[in-house]
C-alpha cells in the first residue's frame, strides 16, 4: 500500500452499505463522475470519471480503535460505541499530486457518508474519528481544496507553569514537519494561529520555516523557530512554537 493511502473508515449505525443511486447523484461529484462497476453484498466498486476506481467495503464488526481524540470534531467514546459496523473505504488511481487528490477524495467521502446511516469517519492516515456532519461541513469550508480540519488532527496536553500544547498529526502527509506549539492557558488566540500555520504550510509549497525565523499573529509580535524531537517519541523533528 502507498505511503500515503487515499483511505477512510466510515462508522455505520446499520450495517448496510450506502445507497448506490443517492451516492451517484450527489452533486459532490459533479466534476468527478462515477458509475457503478460491481455491486455485491459486501462490497461496492466504483469507476471514477476522471480516471480510477472507489471500493467500499463492508464490516460486520466493531471499527478498530485509533489514537486519543482531537481538538476538531472528534466523536465520543460512546458514539464510536454505538457503531454497529463500518466501511473500508479506498480510492486507487486518483489523479493528480497529495493535495489534488485528498481535495477528491474528501469530497468522495463526504459524498458516501451523506448517502450511509453514518455516525462519522477518519480521513487518511487520521488519528481519530470525525462526527460526519463536521466532516461534511469541513470539506464545504475548503471550497475545493484540502480540508485541513480533516487532513491533520490536532491533540492538546497541559504544560508546566499553567500553560498547554497543541501537537498536530498528518503533516507529513504533505512533505511538511508536525507543529508543537506552547501558550498560557489563560490566553487567547493559540489554535486559530496554529490553524492558520497549518493551512498556510500545506498551500504554499514555496513557504519554509527555519530556526531561528519569526512568525506573529499581529505585525509586532515575534515567535521564534526552533526544532526539538516529537514529545510523543517520533523519530522526526517538529517544529516549536512558544507563544506568551
């Protein structure tokens, strides 16, 4: 399997696979096209008009359990335990580089999951469940891009001296390194900041963060860079943002 894979889990309150026709319709996929290819009672195939194939599989069991949940979105243990199954859902030959096919296939789930009895979903390599209806709403908000809220979750943890971390998960899906980034817990402004970080590395290839450069969330304030080991015991590095 690709590095990268273009996969979801779709959790289900009935274990039934999602309405063909209702799928097929959805204006989602307007400029994507697909059509029925194989229809069994456990899986579904899909031919994508812009080139490749959509497999949606059917599972009869209670969905794997993933990592802790996140800041955006993410369901309650209880709704993951209300499961009753879930789908395996994967795109093979989408076209175009990681960001133009996560824009597709995102709106290939949400499309699924808007014709399923759907309690919520993971995107990609996603280290948790997202409620369907945020998932839905955030790739609308993306307007044809990647749905950052998606893409890469976001995990918080306390900190000495009153203060909380933010970590992210996923950007190196997109060749770029994961944030760590430290404020007051009195404070105000930290994870819209770091959002805007995220979507900012993940759009603008030509844009780099070095140590020792400055970013700001007005004109006067200056954070410094730095680069320090992943808290959560990664081989790679992440870039450190502490802001007062």
């Amino acid at each position: 399997m690709a590095a990268h894979p273009d996969l979801s889990l779709v959790l289900l309150s009935e274990s039934t696979l999602p309405d063909v026709a209702k799928f097929i319709s959805s204006p989602r996929l307007s400029h994507l096209g697909a059509s029925i290819e194989k229809e069994r009672d456990e899986q579904l195939v899909f031919a994508l008009g812009g080139g490749g194939h959509l497999l949606v599989s059917l599972v009869e069991a209670l969905p794997p359990e993933l990592g802790p949940a996140a800041l955006l979105g993410g369901l309650s243990e209880e709704a993951i335990g209300s499961a009753k199954a879930h789908l395996i859902v994967a795109a093979l030959g989408l076209m175009g580089g990681r960001r133009e096919r996560d824009a597709a296939f995102a709106q290939l789930v949400a499309a699924l999951l808007e014709a399923s009895p759907a309690i919520g979903a993971t995107f990609g390599e996603g280290l948790c469940y997202q409620d369907a209806a945020f998932f839905s709403r955030a790739v609308d908000s993306a307007e044809g891009e990647v749905p950052v809220f998606l893409a890469i979750d976001i995990t918080a943890a306390p900190e000495p001296e009153e203060r909380i971390s933010f970590l992210t998960h996923g950007m190196e899906r997109y060749e770029r390194e994961e944030f760590f980034v430290t404020a007051p817990l009195s404070g105000d402004g930290a994870l819209p900041f770091l959002l805007e970080l995220m979507h900012w590395c993940i759009s603008e290839d030509e844009r780099e963060l070095a140590p020792g450069d400055t970013v700001g969330r007005t004109e006067d304030e200056r954070i410094v860079v730095r680069r320090m080991p992943s808290p959560i015991g990664a081989e790679a590095q992440v870039i450190r943002l502490d802001l007062d």
